[in-house]
C-alpha cells in the first residue's frame, strides 16, 4: 500500500476508533493499538520497516524529553527520598517474583535469570499516552511519570549483572568486568550525551530571543538529534533525551515549560501512528506455543510490580493512593525490555534460549500492551487525578 494511504488510513480509523472507546469509558490508546492490528492482520497491510524505525524513535525521543522536562529541582527535591525508595523496591520485586514465579514453571535457572532481569523495564510511551489522553494531574501521575524513566535506569544494571550471570551458569565465556562496564557506558554516557546538549540548547536560548515558533523546532530537532546521536554511540537513546529535558528545563525553565506545551500540540497524531504501528507489529500465532510460560511471566512481573510499588509506598509513607494504585499503572511494557531482550538473545545466540527469550518478549508485550492501559486508566481514575 501507498505510504502516504497508510497513513491516512491509520489516522482515521484510530480517530473513528477512538470516539467510540471514549463513549465506552476506555483509553483511546486501546483504539490506536486495534486500528494497527485490523490494518496489519485483518487487511494483512504493512508499514515499511524504515517508516517503523522513524516513527518509534521520534515517539521515544519526545516521550522521553517530556519525561526529563518533569525533573525540575524543585520536583526531585519534594519526591526524590520517596522516588528512590519506591525504586529500587519494585524493580527488585518485580526481578525475584518474575524469576521466582518462570523457575516454578521451567526449572531453568540461566532462563529465569534472564527474563527476571528484563522483567522490571517500563514502556514510558504507553503510559505517558494514557495519562495524556486522561489530562491526569496529581502526585501518582507525577511519581508515574518519574518511575517510567528512573526504572529504566535499574533495569539496565540488573540486566547487565543477569544476563553475564546467565551465561556463565550455561558455561559461556561471561566478563565479570562486562557487567560492571556494559551498564555504566550505558548509563552515563547517555546521561552526559543528553546533558551536554541540554546545557547548549539552554545556552543558545539564553543568547538568542527565540518565537514560540523557533523553540518548537529546535525543541523537536534537539531530541531527535539526541536520540541519533545516542544510538550512534551506542549509549541508552532514553536516558539520553531524559537527561536532555532534565537540563533544560533546570537552566532554562521558560524554554523547557514553552517547549513542553508546544510538543503536546503534536502527540496525537504521533501516539496514533506509533501505537498502530505496533498493533500492525503483534503476532497472535506464537501464544499457543508458550502459553503457560507467558502467563507465569506476566502473573510474576504484575505481582512484583504491584507488591514492590505498594511495599515502597508503605517504606517511603506515601499517600494512600500512591500504596494502592501505583503498581497498576507501571505494568507497561515494550521499549527498553524489547531491545534488552535482543541484546541478550545475541549474547546466548549459541544456546537455544536466544530464540526463547525474543519470541516471550514480544508475546508478553502484547499482553501488556492490550492490558497495561485499561489498567493505568483504572488506577488514575480511582487516585481522583483523570481529568476528562
């Protein structure tokens, strides 16, 4: 099909589509997700693979500066002691339960290693959409936000320690060095990429008046060219446009907050297409091979996230809504755990597991992905913070 008819034709059925979930009180993002998956399995259309590749790393690129915009000084100050409590409690639940829950099933250890270590990622994308499409405001939306982004963080560490961990238990050749470097290149190179252009955007916008015209365009080419540039050199693309937003609305709170408005003028359109493109992307077929092993994955992952949130909620003396809802609205998935999960079917390619690992990715972010946002619109209307 015609590129430019694809496009027409997911945006009008995902606004069609969309009209009639609102009237049933659900997520518009559902409707985008369907509108892919009757394009891409019921007309049997595809997009081309370089359309996939623009649209996904623009959405993240916008999605994750957004997030960055949230981290002013004032914000991390007020929630930071609480932020991190509840941090480092759901990833590590959301780990061992995850582990704990594939290890009953399978008795295999390297692979319940692996999956645990993917399984604490959170797709800021969905989430972002869904508390967007609801105008939520309020302390769970804020703390949500801040978690989808700072998880990441974690995951990436926990994965790098699982995955040499993994390899060394099926006899591979696995650097301890590995696990300690792998993250921290990541990690902070990504940190300093997204904070030097930060601090030159910031810089350029203090020497030149800019319209609000002007801050849109260099506020969109800067995160695009931070997530270029970030996946050129091989540094985590998400934190990189986090960090990017962090420094600018930190040394240039006019240009970030203008930014952040103007941005949001655009993200329909942008959510509608990448959610399609990922409902064009679902393949159904595969959930009848490894059934049993997707739903001790997603039934471990849900327990860990739900039970560590509310855990670190009670630790931190959070409010009550953030104990009771909180986990519901991380349980998103796709993003980092889908490249992580490439990554490690490279690095155990030789073993069978590799193939194992990439098709229980993609079938359990299906899962979520149809889940994850009834769920999230749940949780923020029952926190009073949905808007619409």
């Amino acid at each position: 099909m015609n590129i430019y008819v694809l496009v027409a034709l997911v945006l009008i059925l995902g606004f069609i589509l969309g009209r009639i979930l609102r009237k049933l009180r659900l997520t518009e993002i559902l409707a985008y997700i369907l509108s892919g998956i009757i394009i891409g399995r019921v007309l049997n259309f595809s997009a081309p693979e370089q359309f996939n590749v623009i649209i996904t790393g623009t959405t993240l690129a916008l999605v994750a500066y957004i997030i960055g915009l949230s981290f002013s000084f004032a914000f991390l100050k007020r929630m930071g002691k609480q932020l991190v409590i509840i941090l480092i409690v759901q990833v590590f639940m959301t780990f061992i339960l995850t582990f704990g829950f594939v290890y009953l099933l399978t008795r295999d250890l390297p692979l319940s290693i692996v999956l645990g270590s993917l399984a604490p990622a959170t797709a800021p994308a969905g989430t972002i959409a869904v508390l967007r499409d609801l105008r939520a405001k309020g302390t769970l939306t804020d703390i949500t936000i801040a978690l989808v982004g700072l998880d990441d963080v974690l995951a990436i560490i926990v994965y790098s320690v699982g995955i040499t961990w993994a390899k060394m238990l099926l006899g591979g050749e696995a650097s301890i060095s590995f696990s300690f470097t792998y993250p921290l290149w990541e990690i902070f190179g990504g940190l300093g990429l997204g904070g030097a252009i930060g601090v030159a955007l910031s810089y350029f916008a203090k020497k030149i008046h800019l319209s609000s015209d002007h801050i849109f365009v260099v506020s969109i080419a800067a995160a695009i060219l931070c997530w270029g540039l970030a996946e050129g050199i091989g540094v985590s693309a998400i934190l990189a446009c986090m960090a990017l937003g962090t420094a600018v609305i930190n040394l240039n709170v006019q240009i970030g907050s203008r930014s952040n408005e103007l941005i949001d003028n655009i993200m329909t359109p942008i959510f509608v297409l990448f959610f399609a493109a990922i409902g064009m992307a679902m393949d159904f077929s595969v959930f009848h091979l490894m059934w049993p092993l997707v739903i001790m994955y997603c039934v471990g992952r849900s327990i860990g996230k739900i039970g560590g949130c509310s855990l670190g909620g009670v630790l931190s003396k959070s409010e009550p809504k953030i104990k009771k809802y909180l986990g519901l609205a991380m349980l998103d998935q796709a993003g980092v755990a889908v490249g992580l999960a490439f990554l490690a079917a490279q690095a155990l390619s030789e073993y069978e597991l590799g193939g194992t690992i990439i098709a229980l990715m993609a079938t359990t972010t299906v899962v979520h992905g149809l889940l994850a946002p009834p769920l999230i619109q749940y949780a923020v209307k029952k926190a009073g913070e949905a808007r619409t």
